[in-house]
C-alpha cells in the first residue's frame, strides 16, 4: 500500500515541520516491506513466460528481459531498505507492529526465492548452469527459512494475539502464510538440478512439507476472507486489489503439486512418485476451477471499484503475481494432463498478464519520481497505529 493511502486525512503539520532556520528537515525515508511485491509481480513474468506450453518464437527474449528487470527491482528494492533502516530505524522497527504492513514481511522471502527460480529456469543461458544453480541454492534455503518464520510469528502476533475483527481482514493475511508454497514449487525445480542421492531427496521431502505447512496455514484465512466476502465488506477502495492475493495460494499449490509429482519419478522411488501423481491429478483439477472461478469474483470487485475510483497503491501489485500463479499453475496442469485444455487458459492468463503488469510498473515509476510513493506517514498515524 502507498504512503498516499497511509497517510490519507493527515493534515500537512503532520509531515515533517520546518527547523528554526526556516529550512525544512530532511524527508523522512519510508520504504516498508510491500515494496518486494514488485520484485515477485516482476519475476513471475519470466518464469510465466517460460513455463508456457506454447513458445512461440521471441518469448525466451521476454523471459529474458523480465529476469534482468526483476534481479536490477530485487537490487533496487534492497538498497532502498537498507538505506530507510540506516536513516529511519525506528520507523523501519515499527513495521512488523503495523496491522496492516506486517502482513506484507511475507513478500520479502517470496521476492528471494522468484529471483532464485527465475534465475535457474531463465537466467541459465545468460550466466551459466553453475553460478545460477548456486544463486538459486542460496535464495531457496534465505526464502525457505524466512517463509517460515513469516508463517509462523506474522499471524501468531497479529492474527492470534492481536484478535482482529473480522471487518478488518483483507487479502493481505494471506501473504506470510503463502512463501512455503512458493518454496514447495521452487524446491521442484531446484530438487532435479542437483546431483541424485541425499541432497536432491532432501530439497524434495522440504518441498512437499512446506505444501502442508502452507495448506494448512491458508484454511482459516481462506474461511474468514470467504466470510468477509459473504457480508459484502470489501474493505476500502484501495485495498480491493488485495482480493487478487487469494488466487496466489490457489495457483501457486496448483503449480507445486504439478511440479512435485513431475519431478518425483527422478528423485524418489515409484510409489512415493506415483502417489504424489495421484494427488496432483485430483488437488490441481479441483483448486484449478476454485481458483479460476475466483478470478472472476476478483474481477467483478475491481471493476466495480474501477468505475467507483480505485486510486493507485502499491497494492495495485497484487494484480501480478497471483495471476502469475494462474498461469504457472495452468502451465504444469498442461504438463501434468498433457493435451490443449489448459494450454489455452495459459496463455490467455499471461496474455493479462503482461500489460498488467506493464500498467502497474508505468504508474510505480510514476509515483517514485514524483515523491509520491515514498513520503512517510505523518507522527498522528505513528502513534496511532503503532509504527
């Protein structure tokens, strides 16, 4: 969510006031964690691009220029938030206390690990097998870990502890309980990559737990959104976007259940393999048409809220990554079933995809030049919501 959402209703004596020489004080620096969304709605774009079913000639190109975009954002983005823990500490320690940015810490593991597949399914031809095999080491076990912890302290302190009404849900509960999914399906990718033996069956047994823990951490949240939607209480305009991140969990266990049982047969035994294949048939057709109808629940709200005024947030990232999961998981459905019945929702969803994406990265660029993006709240909203 932008600053310019945050900081709404704040009178301007709020901001940063002038010192006793008549010079204004420095703006202060505000970069919370959703800014790492930009990282993963960027990188899902290559890796979307690569897993198509169809490749029709250029899309490597694509694929190619996305991985480079999200490795310079993931740079970017790094720098930026090192920098407001440097100048800002207090600020930058508040905001695992914040109701509603917390949530969004969940961003920064799945950031590192869509930068470490991206960059073994894409970036191979580019630097090489080896050097991308280690990046992706790297940010598989940093993302692993960190999801975790995210999944576990995130909703415990707010979710549990904090007792939140259920008018205050919103789509973002669901983003530190969704990176163990991303790191089952990029312990797929990464499991086949390594040599057999231990190493290989390790990253696939860490795989197929971080599915359940995943699983299980979305249910409630899943229920109580399902609840909120049931009331019609939406939430504020610009937090609709959030809605989109439900689809994230459905697609992205879609394409981890796919992958998984693909790459089985190359690293565990048969029958373990031939289970994992079963499961995938019967979990990825069945959460395939629950996400797909959800798609078009998400779309009514925002085209309801479009035509109302939705003004432009960073939630407005939202739009990219979960589709993003609708098409890796319609990609490995394709792969998994074989035949075109998947392949055509594929590459429809990708075909949203990229210029969603190009909107909502045209308008960041926008605020970020502008200053718009990056003011920090004014001192009533610190006190008040504990930042």
């Amino acid at each position: 969510m932008t600053t310019t959402t945050l900081t709404a209703g704040l009178a301007e004596k709020d901001r940063a006031p002038a010192t006793d020489t008549g010079t204004k004080r420095r703006h202060v620096s505000y970069v919370p964690p959703n800014w790492f969304a930009a990282v993963m709605g960027t990188g899902i774009v290559a890796i979307a691009a690569h897993s198509l079913p169809w490749q029709p000639p250029g899309l490597a190109v694509v694929a190619t220029v996305f991985w480079l975009l999200a490795c310079a954002v993931f740079a970017g983005v790094v720098a930026a938030t090192v920098r407001h823990w440097v100048r800002d500490p207090e600020i930058a320690r508040g905001h695992h206390a914040h109701r509603v940015v917390a949530h969004f810490y969940g961003a920064v593991p799945m950031a590192v690990m869509t930068v470490g597949t991206s960059t073994m399914v894409v970036g191979t031809t580019v630097i090489g097998r080896d050097l991308a095999l280690g990046i992706d080491v790297v940010c598989w076990i940093i993302g692993t870990i960190g999801g975790v912890f995210t999944a576990a302290a995130i909703p415990y302190r707010h979710l549990i502890v904090g007792r939140p009404a259920v008018g205050e849900a919103f789509g973002g509960w669901l983003m530190p309980v969704v990176p163990p999914m991303v790191s089952a399906s990029a312990a797929a990718v990464l499991a086949p990559q390594l040599p057999a033996g231990w190493a290989s069956e390790v990253v696939m047994v860490i795989g197929c737990a971080m599915f359940v823990l995943a699983a299980l951490a979305s249910l409630p949240i899943l229920a109580v959104l399902a609840a909120c939607l049931r009331s019609g209480d939406v939430g504020a305009a610009h937090m609709v976007p959030t809605w989109w991140i439900v689809l994230g969990p459905l697609g992205q266990s879609i394409t981890a259940a796919c992958l998984l049982a693909h790459v089985a047969p190359h690293v565990v035994g048969a029958p373990i393999a031939g289970t994992l294949q079963s499961f995938a048939l019967v979990y990825g057709l069945t959460v395939w048409a629950v996400a797909t109808m959800w798609i078009v629940v998400a779309a009514q709200l925002t085209v309801r809220t479009l035509r109302s005024g939705m003004p432009f947030a960073m939630t407005w990232w939202s739009f990219t990554f979960p589709l993003g999961t609708y098409v890796t998981g319609s990609s490995a459905l394709a792969l998994t079933l074989g035949g075109a019945v998947f392949q055509v929702p594929a590459v429809a969803g990708f075909a949203v995809l990229v210029p969603a994406w190009g909107v909502v990265a045209v308008r960041t660029v926008r605020g970020i030049v502008s200053g718009e993006l990056l003011r920090a709240p004014g001192r009533d909203f610190v006190a008040k919501d504990g930042l």
